[in-house]
C-alpha cells in the first residue's frame, strides 16, 4: 500500500484523484454591447451614480463618527471605543474614495496620452 493510498484510507471523503475536467460551455448568444450614449446595461447602475452612492454613504460615515465624538465630548452615555471605531470606520472610507480617485485620475491621463 502506497502512502497516498494509506492517507485516502485514513481520511473517509477525501479523494487524492484529481477531478476530471467538464468542458467549456459553448456560448450561443453574446451579450449587446452598451451604447455609446451612456445609458446603463439593464438593470446596472450608471458609474456616475454608483460614485454618488459611494460619495455619499462615506458622507453619512463622516456625519455619524463626527456625532458619536460629540457624544463622548459632551459627556453622554457613549462608550470610548465605539467613537474610536466610527472614527477610523470614516479614515479608512475617506482614504479608499481618495485611492479610487486617484486610480481613475491616473487611468484617464493615461487614455489622454495614447496616440490616435
């Protein structure tokens, strides 16, 4: 008995055969291209209001961590860590919107550049 075969023994489930690969499916129908015009694909959200969303919902994050540090300051029943939390929870929002900001300045100077 070889030692592959001995841990397969051991271990009830588990198979140290490799799983047999199923084709690709083949497809049929291509999915239509979206318009030029700038009208969502159906049933998708248009990046500028998917960047409104993510614009605002860092907003409300920056609006509740700047009302949980007023809590604490004015001495309601608000505990230490949770104003710390709501706090970095906003940094870490605001930081990620300014990265994507900053990835999509870069990629449309970089389209700006390309010779045509």
């Amino acid at each position: 008995m070889s030692p592959l075969s001995s841990i397969s023994a051991t271990l009830p489930g588990v198979s140290l055969t490799p799983p047999v690969a199923s084709p690709l499916p083949v497809v049929t129908d291509l999915a239509k291209p979206q318009d030029i015009s700038g009208s969502p694909a159906a049933g998708g959200d248009s990046f500028a209001s998917m960047l409104g969303r993510m614009v605002s919902d860092i907003n409300a994050q920056q609006v509740t961590a700047s009302q949980t540090v007023s809590a604490v300051q004015s001495g309601q029943p608000v505990p230490l860590h949770q104003a710390v939390i709501s706090m970095e929870e906003a940094n870490v929002s605001f930081q990620l919107m300014v990265e994507v900001r900053n990835r999509l300045l870069e990629g449309f100077q970089e389209i700006m550049r390309m010779q045509i």
